[in-house]
C-alpha cells in the first residue's frame, strides 16, 4: 500500500556523475531496507507513482552498502529525474511511502538531434519529393518535432507557415521517414515544437 508522510526515510541526496558513470548516495531512516526507484526524462509530466505502469528498479539496503551508493551506467544523453520510494514490510504488510524531496535532477548532456532534407523534382509536374532523415543519440518522442511547410521560401521557425506532426517516435539512431509530396514553390524545415520547453533538452542540427 502507498503512505503519504512529511518525514524524510531517504534524505541528503548527493551525486557525482563522469565517464558515463552515475552514483547516488543518500541517507537511510531506520527500518528502511530498499528503494524503489524510477527514472524518467527531466522534460515528462511529474511522475505518479500510483498511476505509473513503469516498472521500479528494486534497491536494497544491502546493495547500497556494497556498492557505496546507488550506481548506474548512463550510455546516452539526456537530463533525467530519479524518484526514491521507501518501502518497508512489517508484520507482512508491504508499505510503500510517498515523501517530499524524493527526486534528484542528473544532467548527461543535451541529446542532440541531426536531420537532412533532400529534395527531388517530378519530371515534368509542379510537384516535388521530399525525403527526411532523422538521426538522434536516443529515443525521441515524435511530439518533440514538428515540420513546417511554406511557400516562396524556407521556414524559419515552427510559426513561419503550416506546422505539421510527425506519426511515429524516433527510434536511436537513423530513422528515415515516409516521403512527402508538396508543390516546386513551397518548401520545409523541421523545428522543435516547443522550444521554449524543449531547447534546454535538445540540440537540432541539420546535416
């Protein structure tokens, strides 16, 4: 079951992170024994535990003590928020606790998005193919970009003509893109779609 309490089982949070390396020390309340911990991206929704389907990573006292913390490998970038959860079982009851300051912010760096755009006329048709290619160092969520399509010039930003989504997430790596028909005078870019929530999480870079 999940307690709500003002008291602080996991407190003084402290992190050192280099060479792809994370480690989380913190203090434990007596009759504390494991963690559950869940990691999102700093960017998401404030994370809920009683509605998340996430699974936790398990923590235990015994963990902590061998490796002098909670230790982690981070192999990509990104700005991510881990959430401390102490559980305990007495008498056989299982308690999970819901506590303020739980959460501790790790910045691995912008994840920097590389696109292309190419673009091929129709022989003899006002109309021309665009191909898209998208190479990010994670996973992207495809509500982060957004394509825009102006006519008599390139957009300059997501407001500078007709913004469209993206269908699908971007996957690590190169994710080339279904291709788009639109007319010899109009033209396209790709942006973030907010950037004034975004830009601090990743960098676009066209190629």
């Amino acid at each position: 079951m999940y307690i709500k309490t003002d008291n602080a089982l996991v407190s003084e949070f402290k992190t050192v992170f280099g060479d792809n390396k994370l480690k989380i020390t913190f203090k434990w309340a007596n009759g504390v024994e494991q963690v559950y911990i869940y990691k999102t991206r700093a960017e998401e929704p404030a994370f809920d535990i009683e509605s998340t389907q996430q699974k936790p990573i398990i923590y235990t006292l015994n963990e902590y003590k061998t490796f002098r913390g909670y230790v982690e490998e981070i192999n990509e970038a990104g700005q991510f928020t881990y959430y401390f959860f102490p559980f305990t079982r007495q008498n056989g009851v299982e308690t999970i606790f819901i506590q303020p300051h739980n959460a501790v912010r790790v910045d691995a760096g912008r994840v920097t998005i590389f696109y292309n755009i190419t673009e091929k006329k129709k022989i003899f048709s006002n109309k021309k193919i665009i191909s898209l290619t998208v190479k990010a160092d994670a996973a992207v969520d495809k509500n982060i970009l957004c394509y825009v399509i102006k006519q008599s010039g390139y957009p300059q930003n997501k407001d500078d003509g007709v913004m469209y989504k993206f269908m699908d997430d971007f996957s690590p790596g190169i994710n080339t893109l279904p291709q788009i028909i639109i007319n010899t005078d109009e033209f396209i870019n790709i942006f973030l779609t907010h950037p004034e929530l975004h830009q601090n999480f990743y960098e676009l870079k066209v190629v």
